[in-house]
C-alpha cells in the first residue's frame, strides 16, 4: 500500500491514489521510469474502495465482488455450465414425464449422470439461479467501485499535467521549439479544435479532449443488464407470471386455467401451400388460424365477450397482458354420428338423426318422421369380453349404440346394435335398419396460456443496454495533452481504445512521425 | 428468373474468388505496380457484394421472403455479413493483408453454403413474421465482425509464431488451420459429389415416423438401425462402415455426422498432400504474407471487430431474439439449445472484453480468444445441430 499520498507538485491526495489527482505523476515509485502508465491510466489512478479499504467483513464481501476477475471466473462458470446442459435435452423437451428413468434409458451412463447431477433442469436450479444473482451483485458493486471515482476524475481534470505524465503516456513525444510559443500553442488548439476536440488552456499548458461520454457506456450498460436481472428475480412474486395450456375444440367455450377467463373457438383451420413437385415430404403448412373469442362472467354468471381476434402462429390474442398462442391444431375429433333410418321392406330411407357424443342420456329422443330412437346403451369404444359387451376407455375410437326404435302410438319398441365399423347382424324379427351416414368431426386449437409481468422490464433493460454498448464501443475518449516547458514542447495523448485513429489525427495537425511507418 | 438467381450467385462466388486472389497476389507482392493490384482486389470484393445483394433481391423477389430461413440461405448471408465487415474494417485500417485472409474464407463459406440444399421453400408458420429477418441478419452482421476479429487474431498469432518467438503456440496455430482445411476439404468434397450428381438414402424410425434420410456424400456412418433404400457405388465403394449412436436425434443428424467425418479425413488427405510438397507447416508458408505488418495494429483491429460486433449481436441474437421468442413461442427465452449457444457466446465475448480492458489481455491471449469465439460459433452452426434437435430445427 502507499505510505506517501502528497506528491511532489505539493496536491494532498487521498489514500490509494495511484495517479496524483492534480498533476498526473505515478506516486508509487521513483519517477525517472520509462515505463508507460497505461494500466493506471484506466480509471484515471484514483482510489478505489475496494483497494482502500480492506478490514472488515463488509470490505471483504465488497472487495470480493468488485473484483473484475471474480466476474470473469463467474461468467466463465456459467457459460461452461450452460454448455453442459445443452449436452442432453433439458426435462422440458423430452417426450417422456419421468425423466429419472428416461434419461439412463436414453442415454445410457452418462444420462444418468445428467440427470443426478442436476443437469436435466439446470436452467431452473437454485444454483444456476445462484450463478446468475452474483453475477449480478458483481455488476453492481463492480460498476460503483469504478464510476463513482472516474466520474470524479474526469470531471476535475486540471489542464495543467506533469511532463513525467504527459511522456509516459502510450503517445508521446518531445520537440525543441524554435518558433513563437503562444503563437504555436494558439496554432495547435485551433487544428485540434477544427477535429472537434473540446480545448482547455492554462499558459502554456492545452488539454483536448472529446468523446469523454463514451466512458459511461459500459456503466450504461451494466445499469441496463440489472434492470433486465430485476425483471427476471420478480418472477419469482406469486402471480407475475403463468405458464399453461388449454385445448379448444371448435364451437366450444372453456376456461382459461388459471384465471376468470373463458375462451370460446370459434374455428380452427389449417391451409397448405399449393403443393410443388419436388416437395416430397407432402405439403406444407401455410397457416393454423383460430377465431377466439375472450369472455368474463359478470355477476350474474353470464358471458360477456371482451374481445375477438383471429390467433396466428406469431400472432396472439393479447387482452391486458394474457396472451393466448395458437400452439397446436388437432382435426378431426369426433363430437357426432349421424344415423339413417331405413325401412327394411321398402329399402326406403326414412330420415337422418344426429347423435352428439357429448350429450348422451336416456332421455334423449331422436325423432325421425313418425319414429323416435332412444339411446338404451352406448358403448365409445366397444369390445366383446366374455360374450359380454363392454367400453374399454370413454375415448369414442369405435362407438357403439344399442338404440330402440318406437312406432307412434306405441311404448316399447325393436332394439338394434350399432357398431362403426362392423355389420353387426340384428333380429330377422326387426323391421327397421340403423345404419351409419357420417361423422361429425371438428378441428381443436391448442392454446398456450401466458402471462408475464415482466416484459416491459425486459425492454427498457436491453435497450438502456443497448445504449450503454453503442456509446461504449462506437465513440472513444480521446485526449491530448501539451505543455511548454524550457522551449521543449511535450504532448501526450490518450485513448480508451482505438489508437490507430488517434495517431492519424495527430499527424494530420502536423505530427506526422507519430503514426507508424507502415500505416501511412 | 429462378436462371437470373443462379447466375448472380456463381457471380458472386467468382467475384469473392477473384478478389481473394487478387487480394493474396497484393499481399505477397514486393512494391511495384500494386497500386491498380490493390485498387482492384478492394472494387473486386465491393462488386462481389453488390451483386451478392442483387442475388438476395431476386430471392427475396422470388420467394416472397427474405432469404434467411434455412441453412443455405443463412450461411450464404453470413459469408455476406463477413465481406461487408471486412469492407468496413478496411475502409478504417486500408489493409490489404486482411483481404488475403477475410476473402478466401467468404469463398470457403459460400461453397460451405452450396452444399445445403439450395431451392427455396415456403415458410412454415413459426417463421411467418417481419423477425425472421431482423432477428437473423442482425445477429449474422454481428458474428460476420466476430469472424474478421478472427481473421486478424489469426493473422496475428501467425506473425508471432511464424516469426518464431512464440514456439509454445505453433502446434496450437497448426492445428486451428488443420480445423480451417477440414471445413475446406468438405466443401470441395460435397461440391464434387454433388455435380456427379451421387445420391445414397437410408430409411430409419424417428419418434414412430418412417424417415427416409438422403446422402449427398459416400456413407461411411448410416443413421441408427437404418436400413438402405439405395446408395450409389463410389469407387466401388459402397459403405457404410457403422451406425450413428442412437443418441444423435437432430434432424438428419447421421448425414451431418457422416458430412463431419468426410469433412475430417478429406481435410486430413489435402494437409499430408501439402506436408508432402511443401515439407514445412501452415504458418510458415502463410508468414511471408504477414511478415510486414505491425502486431500492434493486428491486435487493434481484432478487438476493432469484436467492438463492432458485440452490440450487433447482443441486439440481434439476444434482444431481437428475445422480442421475437415472446411473439412466436409465449416466452422471451426458453434455453433451447440453440438459445443457450447464442448466450455462450454472448458470455464468452463479454469475458474476452472484460480480461481485455480489465485484465489487460492482449496480444497472443487476446488474439486466441478470438479465434475461440468464433470457434464457439461455428460450433453452434455445425454441431448443435447434429446432436440435438431443438426448436430451431429448421436450420
């Protein structure tokens, strides 16, 4: 650390400062180096917290995270973190809901591995999350241990430096003067001037400078990438974000998980390319569309519409920050069989009935001219087991109807089975035929159901942070420094990046041996 | 129209070729006559571009959307971003070294691009929006500058080696130009096969559907539990030697696996021809091309490149990315693979920019962490694909 904080040039400066604050001269060492003070020259030589104070608890956790290569070795974590967990599809993406087994039973050792080491949903860990909340905790601490000391700098800078600063500057040189002083100082702030260099002058002394604001960028930017981190820890708060998912099937309304919401479809459709001879794959998808309509139950529990929108891949329904995305389309679900009446003598056709699948009760009568049906048994997916007719699931895959058939006038009628897809052969006695006219079929929209509170957040973060990145890496703070001192003229100048164009600047206000042989 | 399209990108390849050599010419030539040398090699790659823009309007014109929605097209617009960044880092620094490196990789990666298939398809519904091309080309413009901070950290790292002050690299430097000749060797491989027109298929089960993968090139791996449909001789060859392992799920994975491995043994095939001829390594035939340069000035423009291209690609690959996620997906982010490679590389930039302003790495470290970014990024184009098949499955 350093004992003797009052420089030469008799400035009092605080401890821990490397460059004195007045005239610029490294105080840690004997002055006669050769050495260049680039490094110093990043944060101006002020003193920084973090290498100030160094004692108690509190220094010690702000040191640790102020420390550009704790940063780097978390960024360094968590990109190879990110990378390993690339290595196996994470839990979310697999085709299976018990990743403890899929993942050895797919991948053999290394999957199960994957999977106990905490891999398979690495994204969602309390340490990834861990990772990321000091990585962010570093930002901020990192960002104020700088800024707050360069701020002060740069805007304290005295126009007057050591020649000991000025020619251990990166750019330097030193030239006898023959000429008029002031006449050739006036000379050189006018060319400097004419490059937009903002000039200050003292005597003898000239300080340009310009492009100071590109320093704040990557402050800027860190400032924009903790908002965007804040964004991501409010998801954390009970309600500020939902994640789910609701099947619609065309003229049917439901309601949206979750909320008190219902949507109603009013339907899907699915459109193809014109087919093109090489496509050989089939044809493909243009559009999945699905006419929604969103509805609120007022109090007396009816539905009243709030809005109306034809939902597009890339394009949802969006009412106050829920959104419904069209994410999948199913056709043909079977929701009604159609049912024709025929006379068995005549072979004429009597009528046509509908059944609708979903409201099937005894009661139910279907008429058909002088006739009613009624449904005695329904069987969705029908099966023979020991001689006895049963339903192996509710899923209608192939529907069965014991339907009875009542002349006017009369209380009992004839029984006939009707099974999709077999002749089944009913009593010789029966005098009418059931037979099947078609199915009912409708389309089903998927919708993905989300909520997220925090997309503006996320906005205004990245674009403070882009902000903060173009002022950083499309300007430079460039400055030039000049003094007179004993008909020796010193200059020095500075850049935080791009030295190349400061040299060609120099040499075009008539500094010509400053850019490099084999630039020119 | 579709003729119009063709011609204008074998233009555009002949352009790049021509200028990437006229470009090696300059940087090999001693002093006279250089100056109508090097104004061509420069008018060349700016002409190449022009025309390269003319291709991506008849495209545009043809298909009815911006040609970035499959592979071919994507990569052919990165070999695009790549001139059109060297173009502007050229304009700042006027070294002509770099062409002779920047360019000859742009010809490289069109062929790279041919060899995907080249006809254009509709856009299926997840890609029927105004960020399939914001979201891509900004992030393309952005690692096309990550690629010239590569081309001069390795024309850095080869002056230094080649000057031989760095011994302890050389055999890293070698092999990174080996890696450069295997991508080399594959195009050159599948442009060949491609115009005898060889075909080989294979048909195997992917998530209970029968899929019929074709081969552009000589099966030396077959998908898993596959079985021949047709495979032409080559040589009297006919392959294949092993099947995929059953864990390379990605869409046409074994055929992309099967490209790697003739990418890797052609490369190798072209490296022994050369060590047989010229009997000394890479870096040192490349040398005398750099030998003139100032390593300082190679170090500026590498960072140049990554300075240029880091807010590209933040705003493209991340925050458009992100914009768009939300609009097509219902998530702003979602680590699918190719989302959390895109991240990677965003961290790996950032360290590179932190050890660089903050740590002081530069020179050699500074010049190999720009090669390893776009190493990074190669591997996200090339290999993601090969193993994992996320939602970005399409390119």
């Amino acid at each position: 650390m350093i004992e003797n904080t009052k420089c030469e040039c008799g400035h009092n400066n605080p401890l821990g400062t490397v460059l004195c604050e007045h005239c610029g001269r490294p105080l840690d060492e004997i002055s006669d180096s050769k050495e260049k003070i680039d490094k110093e020259m990043r944060y101006e030589g002020k003193a920084r917290r973090s290498l100030t104070y160094q004692t108690s608890i509190m220094d010690q956790v702000w040191n640790f995270f102020s420390s550009v290569k704790i940063a780097i070795v978390l960024i360094i974590i968590t990109l190879i973190m990110s990378g390993i967990g690339t290595i196996f599809p994470q839990e979310q993406f697999i085709p299976s809901s018990s990743p403890d087994t899929y993942y050895e039973q797919t991948y053999g050792t290394l999957g199960k591995w994957f999977y106990q080491l905490g891999f398979s949903d690495m994204y969602s860990s309390w340490w990834f999350a861990t990772l990321m909340s000091m990585i962010g905790i570093s930002l901020v601490i990192c960002s104020l241990d700088r800024v707050i000391p360069l701020y002060r700098a740069l805007k304290n800078q005295k126009v007057a430096k050591s020649t000991v600063f000025i020619e251990r500057q990166r750019i330097s040189l030193k030239e006898n003067m023959l000429e008029d002083v002031p006449a050739k100082i006036d000379d050189l702030a006018d060319k400097l001037a004419a490059k937009r260099y903002h000039v200050r002058r003292e005597g003898n002394t000239l300080l340009a400078e310009k492009g100071r604001f590109s320093r704040w960028g990557p402050y800027i930017n860190h400032i924009g990438l903790i908002i965007f981190l804040v964004g991501i820890l409010l998801r954390y708060l009970p309600g500020w974000n939902l994640d789910d998912y609701v099947w619609v099937q065309e003229g049917q309304t439901v309601r949206v998980p979750q909320t008190h919401y219902y949507v109603k479809n009013e339907g899907s459709s699915i459109e193809y390319y014109k087919s093109t001879e090489k496509s050989n794959k089939g044809p493909i998808v243009s559009k999945y569309r699905t006419k929604a309509v969103l509805y609120q139950k007022d109090s007396a529990g009816k539905l009243i519409p709030l809005t109306k929108k034809t939902i597009l891949v890339n394009d949802p329904l969006n009412y106050q920050g829920l959104k419904l995305y069209q994410s999948d389309f199913r056709s043909g679900d079977l929701t009604g069989i159609k049912f024709s009446l025929i006379d068995r003598k005549t072979k004429k056709n009597l009528g046509v009935f509908s059944v609708n699948l979903s409201q099937i009760s005894e009661s139910q009568i279907y008429k058909v001219g002088d006739l009613r049906v009624k449904i005695k048994d329904y069987y969705p997916d029908f099966a023979i087991e020991n001689n006895v007719p049963v339903t192996k699931s509710q899923d209608p895959n192939q529907p069965a109807f014991l339907f009875e058939t009542i002349e006017k006038g009369k209380t009992k009628g004839e029984n006939s089975l009707v099974i999709s897809g077999m002749n089944f052969p009913n009593p010789k006695s029966n005098k009418y035929d059931i037979g099947l006219a078609g199915f009912d079929m409708v389309n089903t929209a998927g919708l993905m159901v989300r909520v997220e509170k925090s997309l503006p957040i996320y906005l205004i973060g990245g674009i403070i942070s882009m902000i903060g990145l173009v002022m950083g890496f499309y300007w430079q703070h460039r400055r030039v420094w000049i003094r007179v001192q004993d008909r020796i003229l010193y200059l020095g100048a500075h850049t935080n990046k791009n030295w190349f164009a400061l040299r060609r600047e120099l040499s075009q206000i008539g500094f010509s041996h400053l850019v490099k042989e084999i630039e020119k | 129209m579709t003729t119009v399209m063709n011609n204008l990108l074998y233009g555009t390849f002949i352009l790049y070729l021509v200028s990437a050599i006229v470009f090696v010419v300059v940087a090999t030539e001693s002093k006279n006559r250089s100056k109508v040398w090097r104004r061509l090699a420069i008018i060349l790659s700016i002409a190449g571009v022009v025309i390269h823009v003319a291709f991506m309007i008849t495209r545009i014109v043809i298909g009815g959307h911006f040609p970035t929605s499959n592979m071919f097209e994507f990569i052919a617009f990165l070999c695009f971003a790549l001139v059109l960044a060297f173009i502007v880092i050229f304009a700042i620094y006027r070294t002509y070294v770099l062409g002779a490196f920047v360019m000859p990789l742009a010809v490289v990666l069109l062929a790279y691009a041919a060899v995907f298939p080249r006809n254009i398809q509709p856009l299926i519904p997840a890609l029927q929006s105004h960020w399939l091309y914001i979201h891509v080309t900004t992030a393309a413009l952005g690692q096309g500058a990550f690629a010239v901070s590569c081309v001069a950290g390795l024309i850095y790292l080869i002056y230094q080696v080649g000057k031989g002050e760095k011994p302890k690299h050389a055999k890293y430097l070698e092999m990174t130009l080996i890696i450069l000749v295997m991508l080399v060797g594959f195009s050159i491989a599948s442009l060949l096969f491609q115009t005898f027109g060889y075909q080989a298929s294979f048909i195997h089960q992917v998530n209970e559907n029968q899929v019929i993968e074709e081969y552009n090139l000589p099966p030396i791996v077959a998908p898993n539990e596959s079985k021949a449909v047709k495979v032409d001789q080559f040589l009297s060859y006919q392959g294949p030697l092993f099947e995929a392992p059953s864990w390379m799920k990605g869409e046409k994975a074994a055929s992309k696996f099967n490209s790697v491995i003739w990418g890797i043994v052609v490369g190798l095939v072209l490296y022994a021809i050369y060590r047989a001829i010229a009997r000394k390594n890479l870096y040192q035939l490349l040398y005398p091309l750099v030998r003139k340069l100032d390593p300082e000035l190679l170090d500026e423009i590498s960072y140049r490149g990554v300075a240029i291209g880091y807010p590209l690609f933040t705003l493209g690959a991340l925050i458009f990315a992100m914009i768009w996620a939300n609009e097509a997906w219902g998530r702003p982010w979602g680590w699918d693979p190719k989302e959390t490679w895109a991240f990677i590389t965003w961290m790996f930039y950032s360290a590179y920019l932190h050890l660089r302003l903050s740590r002081g790495w530069v020179g050699m470290k500074s010049a190999w962490l720009a090669v390893g970014g776009f190493v990074i990024i190669m591997l996200n184009l090339i290999v993601i694909n090969l193993v994992i098949s996320g939602l970005h499955s399409y390119a």
